[in-house]
C-alpha cells in the first residue's frame, strides 16, 4: 500500500492547475504533478482538527 503525502496548497494555485489543463487540451497535456494539483480536495473536519 502506497504511504499518502499531503501537501498544503491554496485555492489559487488549484485554479492555476486547472486553467493551465484547459489551456494545454487536457490532463495528459501537462506534468502529472499539475493534474495532482487541480484535484486536490479540502481536508475533512478531522483533519483540519489535527493540523
């Protein structure tokens, strides 16, 4: 099983992502790491709680 790593980014740099997939024609268009940004998700309660 794979360890996750969670990485703290802002909203602004999800939506930069995203634009930027637009921009190129797709997820498979730009660097892995971009399409990892553009779907990162808020933390749940619990995790907002510990950090």
């Amino acid at each position: 099983m794979k360890d996750k790593h969670y990485v703290k980014v802002t909203r602004d740099q999800v939506q930069s992502a995203r634009a930027l997939i637009d921009f190129s024609g797709g997820e498979d268009k730009v660097d892995p790491v971009i399409v990892k940004i553009a779907r990162a998700q808020r933390p749940t309660r619990p995790q907002r709680a510990a950090s």
